[in-house]
C-alpha cells in the first residue's frame, strides 16, 4: 500500500485528533467519578449550615461546630 503525503498528513492528524478525543474522555470520566464520591462524603448541618466531611458508615453525625446530630445523604425531612 503505498501512501502520498497528503494521505500520510491525513492519516495522521485525524488519528491525533481521536487519541485527544479518547484522553479527554476518560479524565472527563475519572474527574466525574471522584466528584462524586467526594460529595457523598460531604455533610451539611441543618442547625448551623457548616459543611463537613465524614467518611464513617454510620447512617448519623455528630455535627463538629454545634453537636447537632445529622443524617447522612438527601432527606426529604422538613426542618
């Protein structure tokens, strides 16, 4: 198979811009991911509003400003 230069610059812009488009997809994808598990650690007080982080299984918190005891995750609790 023989190549012209034209064909060769082709060849290989286009299979730069692919590995360009490959790399950014996957930070794109690790970046979302520890976002998300950084999230999951966070925890509002719903006392004092002062955002902190635990990273204990317990299902409730002991806030470190007020001591007010928080639920972990998205409550649909009023007040």
């Amino acid at each position: 198979m023989d190549l012209t230069l034209v064909e060769f610059v082709i060849l290989a812009l286009s299979g730069s811009c692919a590995l360009v488009l490959t790399f950014t997809l996957i930070s794109r994808f690790f970046n979302l991911r520890s976002e998300t598990r950084a999230l999951a650690k966070r925890v509002i007080c719903r006392l004092c509003l002062h955002a902190f982080e635990d990273s204990g299984h317990t299902k409730t918190v002991h806030c470190p400003h007020c001591g007010a005891i928080n639920e972990k995750g998205r409550s649909r609790r009023l007040g």
